[in-house]
C-alpha cells in the first residue's frame, strides 16, 4: 500500500520464499533448563521420601498401640512395654495452647497493620521491620528469654504454659507476615465497596475483609504451628528433658514433647530405644500431616462460601 | 421548586471566562439527549465546591475547583486520564479519606454543611452520599447478602429485609433476572449484572447523592447502554454524578458536564483542573473554552 515510508514484510513479495512452519527446531538449552529444574524438585522431594521410609522401616515394629497406651521408661528391660504417651500428651496440650495464644495475638497483629496503621508514620515502619528481624531470631535465643524471663522473674517455672509462651513468641512473626500478606491479597476493591456504603473500618474488616482471608491466614496459622510442634532447642532450657511418667493436667505441669523425647530414646544405646524413636518420628509426621490436612479442610470449606 | 417540566436554568458556570470571544460551533458529537425535557429536581444545590484543591502528600492533584451539582441531575464529569476527574468525585463523599496523605483544601459542602468539617463522620457521609466504582466489585457473598449488607451494618431498620433486597434489584432493573437464585454467589453473575447489582445495593442504604466512576469502562455495549438507561431512571429520585472517559455517554446521559484538564504550571507540576462547566447540550454544541472544544471534538485527550 504504502511506497515510500514502511518497507513491506520480508516474504510479503515473494509467497515462495516463505519458510513453512513445519520445521520443529531442536532447542538444547531449554530441554537442559526443563531437566535442571526437575532434578532441583526431585532432590527434595527424594529427601523426604527417604526421610520417610527410613523411620517407617526402622519403627515398623513398634508401630501399634503401645506407642501412645504406655508410658517412656528409661530401663532397657522394660523397653518393650513402654511408649511415648506423656510426650504425645505433652505436645498436645503445649501446641494446643501456643496455638490459643499466638494465633488471636498474630491476627490482631496482622490486621492492625494491614487495616488501620498508617505505614508512612515511622514507627510503624520501624514495628514493620522489627517483625522481619524477630522472625529470624534462632529459636534457643526465645528459650534463653523463657528461662530467665518467664520461668524465672515471671515464676512460671518449668510447665506446659511456660513453653506454650516461649513458643508463641517464636512463631509469632510468621502468623503476622503470613495473616498480612492474607489480608493483603484481599482487592481493594471489596473494602471501597464496603466503606462505600457506610460500614466503618471494623465492620469493614470483621464482615469483608478476614473472611476473604481466612484460607490464606489458615495456612500460614498451620505452618507456623508446624514449626512449633517440631521444635526442640528452646525447649531444652525449658524443662521439657526432665523424665515424665505423666499426662500433663494443668497449665503449671511438668511436661515433656515429642521432638525432645525422641531425642532422649536416640541417645540411649540399646536398639529398642532406636526402634522407639523412629516409631515416634512416624507418629509425629503422622500429626504433621493431620495439622496440614486440617488447613487444607478450613481453606475448602471457607472458600465453598463464595 | 419542583415543576418537573421546568429546564434547569443556563446557568454559566464557566471558569476562566477570560477568552475573548467563544468559538464558533463546530460539529460535534451529536447529543442525541434525552434528558432535555427530562423532569428535574429545579436549581437546588446538593453539592457545592468551592476552591477544593486536593493533594496527595505535597503533590496538589486538583487546583481551585469551583462547581455545583443540582438536585435530581446527572452531572458529567469529563476530561483526559489524569485530569483529577476521580479524585475530585472521590472527594464527594470522603473516600478519599481511605488514601494515605491524601487532603482536600478549600469547601465542600452537602446541602451548606461542610463535608470536611472536624464533627463531621465520614461514615454518615458515605451512607448518604454512595458510590459505584469503574470495575463491578460485588462481595463474595450471595446476591440477597450483597444487597442487605448496607441496611444490615449502618443499622437502617427495616422491618422486611425481603422486601427491600427486593424492591432495591427492582430500582437497579435486576429482579427478574435473578429472582430465582438470590441466595447464590454474586460473582456468578455476568459483569452488567453485577455493576447493576452494585447499584442496587447503593440504592439500598437510600443515599440522596451516587456518585459514579466510570461505571461502564469495564462493560461491553449492551451492558452499558442498560446501565445508562438505569441512570436515567434513577436521576428522577437520585442525584448522580459521573466520571466517564467516553463523550457519548456524557453527551447521552448527563443534564451538565464538567470539562476537567490537567494544566503544568511554573514549577514544571500538573494539576488537575476544572475548564469548563455548563450544560451538557452547550458544551457539546457551543463550548465557551478552545481546551473543551478541541477535547470533544476529539483533537486533543
């Protein structure tokens, strides 16, 4: 059409000299990129199966119900009639009660600064920043702090809300950073459309806002709790290796958990111990797996209503 | 007051009357509008702006704006991306009190009460004075939610919660399309329906004043010309202030357009600014203003 300005396309002129189509061309880098990506993923995906059936295999025989119905016992000869129940009721009511605490207070957290800070004020941007930095915080510096300030000054002592505490103070950055960027995936939109019609910021947030969030904030709840149901080190300053023969009943028991009772059946020398802990290593993936299975189940269920 | 025959009066509102002499009528987009004998609530002002200037942090957006919006009239706002067209709605009614840094200086006021008065509650001012945004944004809850959540959180009381939800879908001509299925998932809905339904559920807190940003740049034709029909009917109760980027709409809807550009000054800042003010058959037919004229007829924006 035009004969001076745009010159025409290269094979415009001349229809025979246009190259067909059909001509699948090899491109080695991509396939090389493709097959490094999937070895990455396969290596921690191996990982976690080896992970997994090691501890199967090795506690197979000590997979059934005397695992939860008996007590530990620290005598060799009595190894075959005991089990891990005071850890497991330990880990139950410490969880159970960091989860109590942390999660109402990381929440509120979240939504006091996603919903009513104004983050050009600094000291909200210096709260912002002391958030980040908590959430790397190795976890035996929070059990140093639970011992003297806690257990210590406070006179908690040695028990169950002790640790509880301890461990709510460590997840708590990642339920806040996880509930924000919840509430931050929520549009704008749904909140001017709310405000619009005359809700204030509160109902704004109760009715709109964390329902929208509650899948996102729910996964973050349970990967926080996950870490706490796994964690050992501060623990260990907090009493949870003295020997327990009982179920805690109270917020000032004496308690023991999972991860430290495993720790304590690995370091005895006898093989029965070992077939113990890695029986336990099962059950505590087992309760991993109910943890996540939960999350997935309250995701579902709040995101149906929509 | 109320004479519904009567035209509202050719009021002048032009700023910047300084340019000599007004150009002469050119051919424009031909206002096909409807409203010309449409019935109006008179020359009583709902809305009054009074040299608003409005910022974000130190930048000023909006410079010296002096307008009035009528009872019961659809008033256009026009203008190129970035004339401060939204902001300025956004002023009516206080949402921009949820944009941090953002301030408004000189007078607003809703029937002679100053909106940004220290004792004056954003929250009952948005329930008197609604808004419906650019893109359909229904809640994720059910159509009969999405229409009782206004009355349910300002605390209206209403006696029969049916009847308003459905006395609200009929205002936004929506009931007989979703009649049968109220309790399920707005989102379900096709993009007309939901900005019609968002209409319905601003119609439901019964504000005096909606105001609308752009309320059908996200909709195709069909959509948007029931949206347009709907607005029509609903200015014989309601006081409706648009922003729209389309000059036909403004032309076939809307009773006065404000002509809004945006201006550099010395320091090298834009600001938004108001041209022209007038009614909508004279600023399309005989714009005072060189800027509007050469916007509407397409050679600048």
């Amino acid at each position: 059409m035009s004969t001076t300005s745009t010159p025409p396309a290269p094979h415009a002129a001349n229809p025979r000299h246009r190259p067909s189509l059909s001509q699948r061309r090899s491109r080695p880098g991509e396939v090389l990129f493709k097959l490094a990506l999937q070895f990455c993923l396969l290596v921690a995906f191996a990982f976690l199966v080896a992970l997994i059936a090691f501890a199967v295999i090795k506690g197979w025989n000590r997979l059934d119900p005397r695992l939860w119905q008996e007590m530990p016992t620290g005598a060799a000869s009595r190894v075959a009639r005991a089990g891990v129940q005071s850890a497991i009721t330990g880990t139950l009511w410490v969880i159970g009660l960091t989860a109590a605490i942390c999660l109402p207070i990381g929440i509120a957290s979240a939504i006091y600064l996603e919903e009513y800070a104004d983050n050009t004020r600094w000291y909200n941007r210096l709260l912002e920043l002391n958030i980040q930095n908590l959430a790397g915080v190795p976890s035996i510096v929070f059990g140093i702090l639970g011992l003297g300030l806690i257990a210590r000054v406070i006179g908690l002592g040695f028990t169950v809300i002790t640790a509880a505490i301890v461990l709510s103070l460590l997840v708590l950055p990642v339920v806040i950073i996880a509930s924000r960027e919840a509430l931050r995936a929520v549009p704008r939109s749904i909140r001017q459309a709310s405000y619009a019609l005359g809700a204030t910021r509160w109902q704004t947030t109760w009715r709109q806002v964390l329902p929208a969030a509650v899948p996102g904030m729910s996964t973050g709840a349970i990967l926080a709790l996950s870490r706490a149901l796994g964690e050992a080190a501060p623990l260990i300053l907090l009493g949870a290796v003295t020997f327990i023969r009982f179920n805690p009943d109270s917020l000032l028991s004496s308690y023991t958990t999972l991860p430290i009772q495993i720790y304590n059946l690995i370091k005895e020398p006898q093989a029965e111990f070992q077939e113990l802990a890695a029986a336990a290593i099962v059950l505590l993936l087992v309760i991993l797996l109910v943890l996540n299975s939960a999350a997935i189940l309250i995701r579902n269920k709040f995101q149906k209503r929509w | 007051m109320s004479d519904p025959n009567r035209k509202a009066p050719d009021v002048t509102d032009t700023v910047n009357s300084t340019r000599p002499a007004p150009p002469p009528p050119v051919a424009l987009v031909n206002p096909a509008n409807r409203n010309e004998g449409a019935p109006r609530g008179g020359d009583e002002q709902v809305l009054r702006l009074e040299d608003v200037s409005i910022f974000y942090g130190d930048y000023q957006a909006v410079r010296g704006v002096d307008m009035t919006i009528g009872r019961h009239q659809i008033t256009a706002l026009i203008g190129p991306s970035g004339c401060g067209k939204s902001t300025v709605l956004r002023s009516l009614n206080r949402m921009n009190d949820l944009i941090p840094g953002a301030r408004v200086a000189g007078r607003v006021t809703f029937h002679g009460e100053d909106l940004y008065a220290r004792d004056v509650d954003p929250i009952e001012v948005r329930r008197r004075i609604g808004m419906v945004f650019q893109k359909p944004n229904p809640f994720p809850k059910s159509i009969y939610d999405n229409i009782a959540y206004g009355p349910r959180v300002t605390g209206m009381k209403v006696s029969n919660m049916d009847e308003l939800v459905e006395k609200a879908l009929r205002r936004a001509a929506l009931w007989d399309e979703v009649k049968d299925k109220l309790k399920q998932s707005a989102l379900a809905l096709s993009g007309g329906q939901q900005q019609r339904l968002c209409i319905a559920r601003t119609i439901a807190v019964s504000p005096e004043v909606i105001l609308m940003d752009e309320p059908c740049s996200a909709l195709d034709p069909i959509a948007t010309s029931k949206i347009e029909d709907l607005m029509f009917e609903l200015s014989r109760d309601y006081t409706i202030v648009i922003v729209t980027h389309n000059m036909q709409q403004a032309a076939r809807v809307s009773h006065r357009t404000a002509f809004f550009t945006a201006e550099v000054d010395e320091q090298g800042e834009r600001h938004g600014r108001l041209i022209e003010y007038d009614t909508t058959n004279k600023i399309f037919t005989n714009p005072a203003q060189k800027r509007t004229e050469e916007y509407i007829t397409g050679r600048f924006g």
